[in-house]
C-alpha cells in the first residue's frame, strides 16, 4: 500500500463504475490519500504537539483576509482550499504534489487552514493542530451565532444613545466593529456573490455595478421562493408577511380631453392637452401585489443657472407618494392609469426613480433633493405612522457610490464599504435617497 501511494498520483489511472478508465490528478486522491493514512497521522499528532506550538508564533492575523474568493492563487481552482496563516495566500490541496505543499517547502511557511471545515494542519509534516488559541482565526472565518447571541445583540442596542455606548467587537488586527453592521470589502470577486450570480443567472456579478433595487427584488422574491419550495400561488412566507401590500390599479386607453366624450372642466387652462378617464367607457380594474413602491420625481432642469451649475429642485415626499392616492392620474406607454393602496405591509419599501435609461443612450441621473422627516404619516393611504430604519442613497453622477444609512437604537450610524461611521440624524434628509425601508410603528 506504501509502495502505491508514493508513486506519482498525477499520472494514476483510476477504475470507473462501467470498468473505464480516466486519467486522475491529485485532487482526485487528496481525500483518499489522507483518508487511508488517518491511524498514521493521528500518532504523528500525538508526538508533534509541541512542534505545533512552535509553529503557531509564525501565523501573521494582519494578512488574513477571508473576504476574498477562495481560488487556489496558482490554478485558480476552488476545491479543497486552504490558506496560509502566514502569508494569507490560498492554495489547493495540502498532499506530496499539491500548490500547499510546496509552498510550505519553498517560502518556509507551515500553518494552514481549510477553508471549508476550519481544520489546521502544519505542513509538510502533514499533522492536524488542535490549538484554542486559533479559534479566533477560525471565528472570523465562519462566524456563527446563536438564537440567544441574536437576542442579546438586539436587546444591547435598544437604548443605544451615542456610539460610546455601543459594545464593540474586535477582528485580527484589533480593529473595532459592530455587531450586526459590518461594512464589505469593495472588491473584485467574493465567494458569496458569485453563488449570487450563478442564482441570478450572471445578472448579479462583482465585475458591474448594478442597480440595488433590482437586486433587492431578485433576493426578496428568492428568498419567498425558497421557503415556500418553489413559485406556488397562494402559499405566504415571513417575507411576503412583512414586506407585500396591495395595490387597486385602474386603467384605460387614451381619451383626448378636447373630444366630445372626455368629462370637462371649467379650469381650460391646466386641462389643456391632458389625458384623462372616459367615464363612460370601460376601465379595468386589477388587484396587485407590491414589495416596493416606486416614485417618479420631476424632469430635471435643462438649462444652466449663472454659475454654470444645474439648478437642483427640490420636492417632498409626501407629494411624490401621492401618485398612489386612488386620484392622480399617470400615462404609461398609452394608457392611462390610477393607483390605490389597499393594504400597506408592515415594512414599506420607496424606491425613489432617479436613473433614466433610455434605448441605446448612456444612463443618466436626476438629482432632485427628496425632502422627507424621520416618521411618515401614512393615514392618507389606510396606515398608520411609520419610522425610517434604513435609507441608501447615492453619490455622484450615474457611475458614483452607495452608501446606505441605518438606526441603530436612538442613533444613526453609515456605513460605505468597510468605514463604518455615526451620522447626525439631521443629515440623512440631506443625502439623494434612492431606497428607504420604513417600519410600522406598533403603538
């Protein structure tokens, strides 16, 4: 068996089910190989454990970075993956031929993890290191809470009135987070989008900015999906519990105001060219869900003050959520339409339309100031009053930032990519809104 296992793996020919053969490499025997020596290693362990210690003063936590994809730096391979605690590289295997191995041997670092089960072995004297002093490393690899850690964090952030009252984690290099507001690395390729991306069918990738409201519909609407096991009508989810409300649409083809079927109105001079309902003509009428409400601001200037700077308007919010009042009237590609909101759901999600996209044209931006308060009064609409939670906006022309502002107890806090910052409260109405969840306020 010795004699087998020390010849070169890379050229072994394995036997199929159907008695076929193909050619195996050594990922197919990484697993076998360290399987069949399991007795061997085990009483290495017990001999090597003060080689180990030797061993941990070498692991470097300020080059640790496990927000990257876990791709072997050499082959670019994603199975059976580990990283160096040295260097912070990653590297496939940790058998006699693999990408770990040599590194191990050539650069003389010892310590790997795998990135997958959390194990810790020194190479390449191939034994497994059981240290509690890793469990750091191995806690901010895979981070897991329980129910009761859940609570807790909630209930410390209560009555949280300024940030030095907010309890404070630490990573690998001693840097301050907080719990449950974590900033993401701003970078190319991440593990976690690209299983995104394969669920999303590529529409979702690190290597294109995309729209946030789109991407916050797919992941609704796939998390709905999912728990209710697959696109059955009629079947509810915590999702649709907490963020679906209703709306009644009415529609119609277009009707000239100036026919002689059109409903007048003395005031010629704000009905002149208008659309509007034919009463005594068929209107359809249809019930739909929403998980969002979009809202429409007004064209932006097209000329250039004396500063040479577009004049930004301004318009509140009140005034833009009354398109769906059950009265304004809207044209949409010639139709004429009217929405209602029936039922409001206990998180409401606005989507402020600032992007134009048009056919063949670059995207461009309208940067209209969207005045609002911190509580909503939505009895207009059958609700009641409702707090902002969260509010993203974004910065720049088309191609700018996001950045995305949260409440955290009786404070506010930002957060753009890892800095994550307290904001006064008052700025927030300052910032160009693009998406804003606000929470029904149970009292």
């Amino acid at each position: 068996m010795e004699t087998n296992l020390k010849r070169d793996i890379s050229s072994t020919e394995l036997e199929t089910d159907n008695n076929s053969k193909k050619l195996a490499t050594i990922d197919d025997f990484d697993d076998e190989y360290f399987q069949l020596q399991e007795n061997k290693r085990t009483k290495r362990n017990q001999k090597n454990t003060v080689h180990s210690e030797i061993y941990l003063d070498t692991i470097n936590r300020n080059l640790l970075d496990f927000d990257f994809e876990k791709v072997c730096s050499v082959n670019l391979q994603t199975q059976n993956i580990y990283s160096c605690l040295v260097c912070g590289k990653y590297f496939q295997g940790r058998g006699p031929k693999s990408h770990a191995y040599y590194h191990s041997l050539h650069q003389d670092h010892h310590v790997f993890i795998n990135l997958t089960d959390l194990h810790v072995y020194v190479l390449p004297d191939d034994y497994l290191v059981e240290e509690k002093s890793l469990n750091d490393i191995k806690n901010v690899l895979n981070p897991t809470f329980t129910e009761e850690d859940i609570k807790n964090i909630e209930e410390s952030y209560k009555n949280v009135k300024n940030f030095s009252q907010i309890s404070f984690s630490y990573d690998l290099t001693k840097k301050s987070y907080i719990p449950g507001y974590i900033g993401l690395n701003n970078v190319k390729a991440n593990d976690y989008i690209n299983e995104i991306s394969s669920a999303s069918k590529k529409k979702f990738i690190m290597l294109k900015q995309n729209d946030p409201i789109e991407f916050l519909s797919w992941f609704l609407n796939s998390l709905h999906t999912s728990l209710v096991q697959g696109p059955k009508k009629g079947k509810t989810s915590i999702i649709h519990d907490l963020f679906r409300g209703e709306l009644k649409i009415e529609s119609q083809h277009i009707v000239d105001s100036t026919s002689n079927s059109a409903p007048q109105t003395t005031d010629n001079e704000n009905t002149e060219n208008k659309k509007l309902f034919d009463l005594t003509k068929e209107v359809q009428v249809k019930v739909s869900p929403f998980m969002f409400l979009t809202l429409d601001l007004p064209p932006p200037p097209l000329f250039l003050d004396d500063l040479d700077k577009n004049m930004i308007p301004q318009v509140d919010l009140t005034t833009l959520l009354k398109k769906y009042n059950g009265e304004t009237e809207q044209e949409v590609e010639g139709v004429i339409k009217r929405y209602k909101i029936t039922k409001l759901p206990k998180y409401l999600i606005l989507n402020v339309k600032r992007f134009i996209k048009a056919f063949k044209l670059p995207v461009t931006k309208n940067p209209t100031i969207v005045n609002f308060d911190l509580t909503l009064d939505m009895s207009e609409y059958g609700g009641g009053i409702y707090d902002l939670v969260a509010n993203a906006s974004h910065e720049g022309k088309s191609e700018g930032n996001y950045k995305v502002q949260l409440k955290l107890g009786l404070i506010w806090i930002q957060i753009q990519d890892l800095i994550v910052e307290e904001i006064l409260k008052e700025m927030i109405c300052l910032t160009e809104t693009y998406i804003q969840v606000w929470q029904l306020r149970e009292n």
